[in-house]
C-alpha cells in the first residue's frame, strides 16, 4: 500500500464488478476508505457496502447522508455504474433506451449533483465520470448506448465549469475506456449471439487485439481522483490504445 489516499473518503458505484469493483480494490489498497454503492452488496474486504439504485434521488440522498455521517466529508465520486443494451436506432425499443438513459445519465447527475454539494461543504473534491470511447465517436449498433455516453461527456464538461465558479477546488473529469473485459462486455457479446467469432471480433476491433483490462482503466480513474491531476478539470482521459486516433 503507497498510501496515496490514506484517509481520502471516496464512493464508487457499480463497486460489486467491472471497472468499478477493480477501482475499489486499488483504492482501499491505497488506504482510503471506500463506500461501495450498488444494487447487490459488492464483498470486499476494507470497504463499506450500501444498496443503492443509481437512478433513484432517494438513494443517493441517503447514500450521501450516510458516508458524511460515518466520515464528516466527501473526498471522491467514481460515478462507474453502467449498462448496455445493443441495437441501431431503428431496432433499438424505447423501454431499453429509457433504460440505458436511467442508469448511465440520470444516474451520474445525481451523483454528481448530490455529492457536489456536500463536496461545497468541505471545499474540495475530485468526481469522475465513466464515459466511453462510444461518447467521443458514433457506434453503429449501440444507439442508446453511445447517446448515453456522449451525455455524460458533456455533462461532465458542464459540472466543471459550475465547479470552477464556485467558491471551492471540485474537479470533475471523465475517463472514456475502450471496450474493457468486464461483465458488460460478456453482455455484449450475448446481445450479439454468444460466439466465440463475435468475441473475437470484438477483440479485433482494437489495435492491441485485445480488450482493455479493468486493472488498466482503474489506474487512470485513480489518477484523476489523486492531487497528481490537481490542474485537471472538464478533461477527457481516453484509455483506448489508439482505437479513437484513427
């Protein structure tokens, strides 16, 4: 353990897998104290659990309530909770866009919106949205997907602008990963026929032929957390391995 955080108190929704769960474990590694938010409890070690849906203002108003009773403050949001749902826009229903929207949108405003302001409180604090390379570039195939994602691109450019002009040090960052070997990938490939060619496909689709490790997608979220990114707000850290300079 270096560390880095030692004492920082950080939530990070979608803990129990993913990006989310392996950006836990890093951070509690590094001594924060980490309060892991999602719809089932995410078991592990050194972190606080909570039950919360993302997409609901009541649970985050008590998930906020919660962490600054036990902590007195707000140091982090990794706001990682996400879904997918494949389809063009034509073929894509509006129950599963309304849903894709939920999660990924309406669920990242609300952290931003309540953690912000207890983040006003303590003056200081460091948001990161998870975004998606599919929110810098269209994705054929993933209508509701990439709208969600570009949304939280640029609610992520806003939040920090009225960050800036408050009377306090918030940055809000998002970090756009390349396809990254989550669950959400798995789901992917299911939604698409559960071949071993669409995986492999997926694989090809990337310059290194592989997809992302989570390991590699949490050490920048890590960074944009740490006072190593003190000058950086509405940015974008795009993980991708040169998908989107092409």
């Amino acid at each position: 353990m270096d560390g880095r955080f030692g004492g920082k108190v950080v939530i990070v929704t979608g803990a129990s897998s993913g990006i989310g769960k392996r950006t836990a474990e890093r951070l509690v590694a590094q001594g924060a104290v980490v309060h892991g938010a999602d719809l089932t409890s995410c078991g592990l070690a050194g972190m606080v659990d909570h039950i919360c849906d993302v997409t609901s203002e009541d649970d985050w108003i008590a998930l906020v309530e919660a962490v600054t009773a036990s902590d007195g403050r707000i140091d982090g949001l990794v706001n990682a909770a996400g879904v997918i749902r494949m389809g063009t826009t034509i073929e894509t229903t509006i129950e599963d866009f309304r849903l894709v929207m939920r999660v990924n949108v309406e669920g990242t405003f609300l952290g931003c919106k309540h953690v912000m302001r207890a983040m006003q409180v303590a003056g200081t604090g460091s948001i990161v949205n998870l975004s998606s390379t599919a929110g810098l570039r269209g994705s054929p195939g993933a209508a509701a997907y990439t709208a969600s994602k570009g949304a939280v691109r640029l609610l992520t450019k806003t939040a920090a602008l009225e960050a800036i002009a408050m009377p306090s040090r918030i940055r809000v960052n998002s970090v756009h990963p390349a396809l990254t070997q989550t669950p959400m990938a798995d789901a992917i490939v299911d939604q698409l026929g559960g071949s071993d060619e669409i995986r492999g496909a997926l694989n090809s689709l990337l310059p290194a032929g592989r997809l992302a490790e989570p390991d590699e997608i949490a050490a920048g979220i890590l960074f944009l957390l740490s006072d190593d990114a003190s000058y950086m707000s509405g940015a974008e850290l795009v993980i991708d391995n040169g998908f989107t300079a092409r």
